[in-house]
C-alpha cells in the first residue's frame, strides 16, 4: 500500500511521520537528542544506575513451578516486570525519556494512560525529576482504573479526563497530540508504548530492550540453552518489543504476541489488530502507518478489552513488519480467558498479574501442552494486578457479599 | 493554469485576500452543507475547504471535532465529500480545497481518489496529517490526475523545511498562524506575519493563512500580508447555532461580514 522504504524510522512499509507539520520539528529535535545520548556513555551510565537503584532492575527471571506442571511440565518461566518500581514495564522507558527531557531543556512533560501504569511511572519520574506532570486519561479508564488515578494525584501529577471518542486510550493519545501541538516549544510528550510518529517506535523500544536482554541471559544461565517461545501481551506493543527485541536474530525461538480478543471477533468487541476477519488492515493513525481496526472509509473503529491498556485500535509498527515477515505470531485471548489465567496464576504461583499480562498468561495456557514434552517458555509478567482488584473483585466474586 | 491560481490572480488584482471559508461536510446534515457552501459561495467565498469528518481529529479543536462527530453519526464519509463537491461544482465555479486527515484518503485508494476527486470538480486536496517526505505516491496521484497538493507550513518549519513544502505544494501554500489546533482566538498570533515573509523567501506561490481567525479585524490585519484568509471554527460554530434550515443563511451572513475585511482598502 505504501512503499517499502530503508529511511530511518521505517519497519518495513510501516512506520514513518505522520503528524501535522508543527510536530514535525519537535520530532526532529527528540530524534537528534536520543542520537546524541545514544553516543554519549554518561547517559548510558546514568540511565542504567536509575534502572537499577530507583526502578529496580534486573527484575528475576521467576521458574513457575506449579504452573509448568499443570501445564504437561514444559518449564515456564516468568519474566518479572511486575516487580518493578510502580508495578509495570513502563518506567523503564519513562525514565530514558525524562533523562532526555532534562537534556532538551523541557520542564513540562505530557503523557497518555490507558491502565494508568504509564501515567503512574511518568508521574512518578517527574517527582523524582522536579517536573511539572499533565496526563490525559480517557473518561471510561479513569473509571476503571481509579486507584491509578489517585497515585498519580498523590504523586503531584494533574490527570486530565478525555470526555471525546471511545473515552479510552486512543482518545488520550489525542488529547495529548493537540496538547503538544500547542506547547511543543518548552513540554515533551513522554509517550508510553512502541507507537506514534518516528522516532517514538524505535527509541521507546530500546528503553525496553533491557527486558529481553536480561531475560535470554537468565534463561541460557537456568536451562543452558534458548527457550521455545517468548509470550508477550500487546497494546501498543512495548513490553512485547522489549521482550522480543534482543532474540530477533534467535530465529529457533517462537515469538508470540497476544491481543486482546474481548468479547468477539465482531469491529467494536475487541483490540485485535491483527485477527483475521477482526477488521484490521494497514493505515494511518496517531502519526504512524500500521494495522489499524478501522471501517473501510477509514474512520477508526471502536474497541474493548476488559484491560484498558490493551483496549487500542492501533499497534506499533514493528510489529506489523515482524507479522507481515511471519517472524512473529499475533493471537488474541478473550476477556474472559484473561480472567481466568488471572486466577490460575494467583492460585497456582502467589503472582496477580495486570489484566494485560493475564492475556500471555492464558495463551500460554493454551499453547504450552502443545508444545514438545522438554520445550521452556517466557511469558512476560508485565505488571501487577493491584490496580485491577476492582474489575477483578466484581468479575470473580470476591467481595464478602458474593460469597455467603 | 490551474483554478487555485486563477482565484488568487483575480484577488491580487482586486486588491484584496482571497476569503477562504472552511465548512465540515455533513454537519448539520449533507444537504444542507449543499446550501451553505453554495451560500458561502454566494456570499463572497473564493474557495471553499471541505472538511471530510474523521474519527481522530489530532490537529482540530472542540468545535471541529464535535462537528465531525455529528457528521460520523450520520454516516457521512470522504465519497460523500467527493459527491458534494460535485454538486457545488454543477453551480458554481468556486474554488474547492478537499480537506482530510490521510487515512481516509489511503483507503480511498490514493490513485482513485485523485481520479474521482478531479472527476467531482475539485481542485486541490490537503491531508492535514501528511508531510511532503511522507507524500511521494500520493503526490504522484494527484500530479497525474491534475489535482492540486496543498501542504502546511507552521512556526515551528524552519527554513529548509518550508521550502520543501513550497515545492510539494501546488495552487497555494497554507500556513498555520499558530502552535496550537484549529479553534477561534481573540488576536491573530504575533508570529504570523514573520512566518509568511519567511515562506515568501522559499515559494513563489500564494500563501493562505489559518487557524484561529474569527472576526474582520482578524481578516483585516491578515489580509495586509498574506494572500489568502482561512476561517474555520468560527463559521462552523456560526452554523452550528443557527437551526437547520437557517444554517446557510447564518453561514452567510458571517462571511459578508469578512469578505470586506479582507479588501486591502
Ligand atoms: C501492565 C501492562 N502491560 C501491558 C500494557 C500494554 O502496553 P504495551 O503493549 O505497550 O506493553 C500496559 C499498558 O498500559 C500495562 O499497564
């Protein structure tokens, strides 16, 4: 549909820059900051010592015992991003973006949520920076993920409530974009997965990478050896690109991505971009070219997923080329498999994962007693579930009151 | 040459900016957009914008987005647009400037939509979110099908940049006044004049001006250095107020009273 193309920034045909002109020198002026950081050791080193000392890194690479046995005994192991500072994968990358924040000279940061784990780490490293904190939030996921909300007001940040659109995610990303627009010259748009105009994609992923580096290097420390298969949710796709990303060139080991299947395969029940007949196809939104859910006019579809952070009708664009490439797989769980993979994990390992994570959690339930009797999986624990025991409460029946 | 540059030939010589009123299509309903664009025209307008609704408007304001939302709800899309356009252009010889966020046109099919949109009388098309690096098939579409391309420049483009835009662009070139999204502002920014003597270094074509222009003081001030005056959320929220039958009507009445602002006097 668009031409493939080597320019930076290109996955493929995916990818690329497409924003209204005023956001174009912004853009530039971020790509030629990351550059400049990449180069300088100073940045690295601060970085890596944030990473360590305040986040929490290396996170475990955690053996789940009972689950690889109620699972045939293929070893499954867990990669432990839960355990991170604030409870998500996210603050690895908010932390890169606000070093260059620093470095830009921008005093103001803008950021969207959708779970509100995004919003939580960027409020949390504007604290810790000194920085004022605006985050946009849709109406419907502030309901949903209230307690993010109040940690992020407890944290100084002011979340702003998205009333337009589907009220979600998306609609944030909006807000946050017309926000930009107007005050690009002192605020820097800390965005929070691998989406959004060049350079977003490519350098919120390698703010990830550490994720895939540590775990292939705890994994071949554990078994000796690669695993068959990493299994990562996706949203817009960063704790998936962060796992995936160092095992690229490990072309034995199986990548899979797992969307949101909500509550069906029909435009408007789900976030799975990538299910055959679910109505997504390559387009443009939110500055960048990739599978989008959308009618054939080109107007963006509405989505659900009981997890807001994977409730987006777009997806990063590198995953698009690893789907297009066949180098990864995409499959979608349900709404009510990533529940019930929520509860397997509480019950059988003392872990409540986010309802994001739960989603790899259930295709790994799925798909490892299929796999070769001595065959070893990573499923990526990209956050916790605290922020989600209000959905969990009600949907489980956990409340006093639902147990008499 | 082509319409665009007939429009600001005939402006220029007349002593006064070319008026360039944006409506959304399908807001309030198809037909009446027929009325107030053949009204606008009527009124004084030299092209008309017509705004294609869309579901993710990053580069509009409140009173836009709430526009496009009322045309989405009626089912209204680009094809409803191009047929629009038709219809205007069977009754006048206005200016018409498609104007889109990309992805509809993309799913249009960038070659068919050059093709229809030439078809249906349309003389340049501008897709707010797409710049010229990214634009080499669409730009090869619309040059084939002798549909003019119309890029933005903002305050932010440096000099380099608003030379490549002078040079995708064709018919005009239209420069948005100020960091920020389509909405009516009280002053026209202090920049904007600075940053069409900047682009007027890079292209020799007409420069339009827009965003945030709502009264003919506005008009009046802009007209004395660019070529052209956009005003958007203005007139759609002029119309928006007004019933339904009176919209055209409204719509017309605002417009008078910028078209004699913007003679140069
Ligand atoms: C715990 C957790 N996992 C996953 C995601 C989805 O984002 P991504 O696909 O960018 O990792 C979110 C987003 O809010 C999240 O909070």
């Amino acid at each position: 549909m668009s031409p493939a193309s080597t320019r930076p920034g290109r996955f493929g045909p995916y990818g690329g820059r497409y924003v209204p002109e005023t956001l174009v020198h912004p853009l530039e002026e971020l790509a030629a900051a990351y550059r400049e950081a990449k180069a300088d050791p100073s940045f690295g080193i601060e970085l890596e010592k944030l990473l360590r000392d305040y986040a929490g890194r290396p996170t475990p690479l955690t053996f789940a015992p009972r689950l690889s046995a109620a699972l045939g005994g293929r070893k499954v192991y867990l990669k432990r991003e839960d355990l991170l500072h604030t409870g998500a994968h996210k603050i690895n990358n908010c932390l890169g973006q606000v070093l260059l924040a620093q470095r830009m000279g921008k005093r103001r940061i803008i950021a969207e949520t959708g779970a509100g784990q995004h919003g939580v780490a960027t409020a949390t490293v504007c604290a810790r920076f000194g920085l004022e904190c605006v985050v946009y939030m849709g109406a419907e996921d502030m309901e949903r993920q209230a307690l993010n909300v109040a940690r992020m007001r407890l944290l100084g940040a002011e979340v702003r409530a998205v009333a337009s659109g589907s009220r979600t995610l998306k609609d944030a990303i909006n807000e946050a974009m017309r926000d930009w627009v107007a005050h690009c010259g002192d605020t820097h748009y800390l965005l929070g997965s691998v989406l959004g105009a060049d350079p977003y994609p490519t350098m919120v992923r390698d703010f990830h990478a550490c994720i895939g580096r540590e775990a292939r290097a705890q994994y071949l420390q554990a078994e000796g050896r690669l695993p068959e298969a990493l299994i990562a949710c996706v949203g817009g796709g960063s704790n998936a690109m962060g796992l995936f990303y160092a095992f690229l060139p490990d072309k034995q080991v199986k990548l899979i991505g797992v969307e949101a299947g909500g509550k069906g395969n029909e435009l408007g029940l789900h976030a799975a971009r990538f299910a055959p007949g679910g109505g997504g196809s390559p387009g443009v939104l939110q500055g960048t070219f990739s599978y989008v859910l959308q009618d054939a006019a080109g107007q963006i579809a509405l989505t659900h997923s009981i997890s807001a952070g994977l409730d987006y009708p777009s997806i990063g664009p590198e995953h698009a080329q690893l789907h297009d490439e066949g180098r990864a797989e995409y499959v979608a769980a349900s709404d009510a498999e990533a529940l019930a993979a929520c509860q397997t994990l509480a019950r059988l390992e003392g872990i409540i994962p986010a309802l994001e994570s739960a989603h790899a959690v259930a295709e790994a339930c799925r798909r490892v007693p299929r796999m070769a009797a001595d065959a070893g999986v990573i499923i990526n624990i990209s956050g916790r579930g605290d922020k989600d025991m209000g959905i969990l409460a009600r949907e489980l029946k956990l409340a006093d009151g639902d147990r008499g | 040459m082509s319409r665009f540059a007939d429009i600001f030939a005939t402006a220029r010589r007349e002593h006064r900016a070319a008026l360039i009123p944006y409506l959304t299509v399908g807001d309030p309903s198809l037909a009446a957009s027929l009325e107030i664009a053949l009204a606008l025209a009527e009124a004084g307008a030299d092209i008309l914008e017509l705004g294609v609704p869309f579901s993710d408007p990053v580069a509009d304001g409140p009173v836009i987005q709430a526009a496009s939302q009322r045309a989405l709800a009626q089912g209204v899309r680009l094809a409803d647009a191009l047929e629009l356009a038709r219809q205007v252009r069977q009754r006048s010889p206005v200016g018409l400037l498609l104007f889109s966020y990309y992805n509809p046109i993309l799913q249009y099919g960038l070659e068919r939509f050059a093709r229809d949109a030439v078809a249906a009388g349309c003389d340049g098309v501008l897709a707010v979110d797409l710049i010229p690096e990214e634009a080499g098939a669409y730009r090869a579409a619309a040059e084939a099908a002798g549909l003019d391309t119309v890029f933005l420049a903002a305050p932010t483009s440096p000099d380099e940049r608003l030379a490549a835009i002078g040079a995708a662009s064709r018919g005009f070139v239209y420069t948005v006044s100020r960091l920020g999204v389509t909405g009516a502002r009280a002053t026209v920014a202090p920049g904007a004049k600075e940053l069409v003597e900047r682009l007027r270094r890079q292209t020799r074509l007409p420069i339009a001006l827009g965003f945030g222009i709502s009264q003919p003081v506005q008009a009046r001030a802009v007209a004395a250095f660019a070529d052209g005056v956009v005003v958007g959320t203005a007139l759609v929220e002029a119309i928006a107020r007004a019933p339904e039958a009176g919209a055209a009507a409204a719509g017309a009445a605002f417009l008078r009273g910028l078209r004699a602002a913007c003679e140069m006097g």
